[in-house]
C-alpha cells in the first residue's frame, strides 16, 4: 500500500483534509495527516487555547514533518495546502518524497512577489508587530475575503466554524520579512537541485491570499533542468481548494499527475 502526505496551511487543521483522505483510502491509498507538532487536538481545543500555535516555529515545523515523512518504508506522495505546500517545496528539496503537489501554495525563500490581495488578506497579522508573538485569528469576514471569497455565504460560515484556527503570527511575520534577512532562511530551498521530484502546481483562478501571480513566480525559480516543476490553474477557485465544491475532480487529477510521475501502479480502482 502506498502512502500519500497530506500538509496543511495556516489558519485550519489536518480537518481542512478531511474529504481527501476518505476518498485517497477508498482509492486503496494509506493516507496521512499531520498536525503541525503541539497541534494535535481538535479545531474548538485550539479555538479555546491558542496556546500551543503561539509556540510554533517554522524550522519545528519542518523538523517534524521530516520526522513524519522519514519514518515511512519509502518515499510518499506529498501534497501540501498554502503554507503546506511551502513545507511540500522544502521537503521534496530535501530528498523526501516520491512526487509532490502544492496548492495554493505560499512561496519558498526568495520569491518576491507581493500581491495588493496578499497583503490585505495577511494585514489582520502583520497590522501590528505586536503580533509576533501571537496566535491571531481571522473574523469571518477576513475569513470570506482571504479563503472563501468565491462560495456562498452560508457554506463559507459553517467552513469557518469547522475550520478556521489561529494561525501563528511569528511565522506569518518571518515569512513576511524573509527576503528581508540575510542568509537562508527555513523555508529555503535550492532551485538548482538535480535530485528533486516532480512538482505540481495548483492554483485557484480567484484566490486572494495566495494568488496564481505567487506560484507561476515561484515555479519560474526552479532552474534544474533535470527536474520536472508544472503548474495549473483552476478558474474560479478560491483558496481553499480542499473544502471547495469540485473538490473531487482535483483531488483525483492531481493524485493521477503524482501517481504517474512517483512511477507508482494505481491500485484497483483508483
């Protein structure tokens, strides 16, 4: 059985995933999600005590997705939302995993693109420096604006109710600040590398806070030419494409696309 890593970004839980996994392990996949380390309790825990994602680094982070991911019998599909597709970059170019796709993805060190839309929608964090060493959370109008801005206002309620967590504002300023600062910083990653596996991609036509501008620029920092780096846009889409209505037409081309280029035979009924 093979297995596929699920990331998930800022301001929700491995719950964002949940639809994904119930049809990844129907496909005959093993399928897992994990939580950023300290984080694994439920959405209302986190909501109630935010105080575990205020102790959240980026570099624990990626240490415990290596973990994760190093502890398989062989290397894993990995696929990563927003901020998880960042750890999904950053992974792969560690020599992790068998193939990778990011969606909606956050960029890597040194991507410098800096949307009007992107900004407004981290603005609830980076308003106050104050921040950094908080969890902030997003009222549901930021919410709508930042993760939802294409779906109907009843179902972007109960998303934000199932979903919407505080997100770690000292990560969210590192990021913000990290073409600032010299040296690599922890989401650095070597876009000569020879050695790193097919990636994906994947982009909502209509979101805010991660627009389609963030990864083809992103994508266009990948200079090896023995490696392969694609990108898709899905009109119409916003950010938070796990949750969105056509999920399933996503998450089944993208599973294909890795399960192709990992060299991996589709288990029956895939």
């Amino acid at each position: 059985m093979k297995t596929i890593v699920l990331i998930h970004g800022f301001w929700v839980t491995p719950r964002s995933w949940e639809h994904w996994v119930d049809r990844y392990e129907r496909a005959g996949h093993r399928v897992i999600a994990p939580a950023y380390p300290g984080l694994e309790v439920e959405v209302e825990s986190l909501n109630a005590d935010p105080a575990p994602i205020e102790k959240l680094t980026g570099a624990a982070i990626i240490s415990h997705l290596e973990s994760v991911v190093g502890a398989l019998d062989e290397p894993p599909i990995i696929m990563g939302h927003s901020a998880g597709g960042t750890f999904t970059q950053v992974l792969l170019d560690r020599g992790f995993g068998a193939a990778g796709v990011a969606l909606n993805s956050a960029p890597t060190d040194g991507v410098r693109i800096v949307p009007p839309s992107q900004i407004r929608s981290t603005f609830p964090v980076l308003k106050s420096p104050a921040n950094r060493h908080r969890a902030v959370g997003l009222t549901f109008e930021q919410w709508r604006y930042a993760f939802t801005n294409t779906f109907g206002e009843e179902e972007a309620r109960e998303l934000y109710r199932r979903y919407h967590v505080p997100a770690s504002g000292r990560i969210v300023w590192d990021s913000a600040l990290a073409n600032f600062k010299p040296g690599p910083q922890d989401t650095h990653v070597d876009y000569r590398n020879d050695d790193r596996a097919p990636l994906l991609f994947v982009s909502g036509g209509e979101d805010h806070i991660m627009p389609p501008s963030v990864q083809r620029s992103n994508a266009k920092h990948y200079k090896s030419p023995a490696t392969l780096t694609e990108v898709e846009v899905y009109a119409g889409r916003a950010h938070l494409l796990p949750a969105q209505q056509g999920w399933e037409e996503i998450a089944d081309h993208v599973l294909d696309w890795a399960v192709r280029h990992a060299g991996w035979r589709s288990p029956s009924g895939a």
